[in-house]
C-alpha cells in the first residue's frame, strides 16, 4: 500500500481538494486498494472542519465527493507514516521540515514538482487569491502527473515479486 498526505497551511482549500481529485482519480484507475490518500494542514486554526465553500462548490461542479473530508494538522508521526508528503507550496514544504526527523523512504515534494511544463511551482492559495477555478486545474494536473509516477512505482514492484 502507498500512502498519500496532501499538504497546505490550513487544510480547508488546497490540500482537501487534492486529496478528493486524487481519491477520484485513484478510484477510477481501481487503485483504492494499493493506494491511500489523506490530507492536513500546517497550522492548527481549522481542526475539525469541513473544506471551505469554495472547494465544495469547485469539487461539486467536477462530481467529485468532498465526503469525510475535515481539517486536521500534521503530526510528527505523518513524517514516518507516508510514502509521499505532497505540499501545494514552498513554505508548506519548509514547515513539513521542520517538524523533525522523517523516514528516508518518504518523498516530500510540491505537487507541481510533477508538473514538468508549468511556469509555477506553487499552488496558490485561494482562501486568498478566491480564484478556486485555477487552483483545481493546477491540482488536477498535478494530481494526474503524481498519479503516472505511483503507477509506475507500482508497476516496479510488482515486477520484483514475479
């Protein structure tokens, strides 16, 4: 099983949203039983909440489920628990550092890292910007890219054990 932790500072944007495009893209690919996916915020400010209206609407208009989704922060123990910390940001990469030591095997990345032939390298944050519409195109397009990589890492090792 790989496990998937998407990252943002409050855990009610961009990081929620990734992790629902994610999950649907899994689940269309019948992966949902290699692959799990959660997500959490750097700050503490929004525990327990659902994703912010935006991101429902943006995820309802693309008949994406935001169900069980609720706002957590990262702990300690995320550092040795996934295979793949994915932050929407720079600073949300730093912050993940910080927290302490973290497995060797796990890759802290940005999800546009993925995304070879965009001129950003961080996803915006609308709870700022309001512009959810860039934001899902951004993360679905990093969210397909992420999702190629994990298929093929798969796909390794299912050849090591033949």
């Amino acid at each position: 099983m790989i496990h998937i932790l998407f990252v943002c500072l409050g855990n009610i944007c961009r990081s929620p949203m990734a992790e629902a495009i994610f999950r649907e893209k899994v689940k269309k690919e019948g992966l949902a039983d290699r692959i799990h996916v959660d997500s959490a915020g750097t700050g503490d400010w929004h525990i327990g909440k659902p994703p912010h209206q935006g991101t429902r609407e943006i995820l309802k208009a693309n008949r994406i489920s935001d169900e069980g989704l609720f706002a957590r922060q990262i702990k300690t123990n995320d550092l040795n628990e996934y295979d793949y910390i994915i932050a929407m940001d720079t600073e949300n990469v730093k912050n993940i550092k910080e927290l302490g030591s973290y497995s060797l095997k796990v890759k802290i990345k940005r999800l546009l890292d993925f995304v070879d032939d965009h001129a950003l390298t961080d996803v915006p944050d609308p709870y700022f910007t309001g512009n959810f519409d860039e934001v899902y195109e951004l993360i679905n397009e990093g969210c397909e890219r992420l999702l190629q990589e994990i298929k093929k890492e798969l796909l390794e090792k299912e050849k090591q054990y033949e």
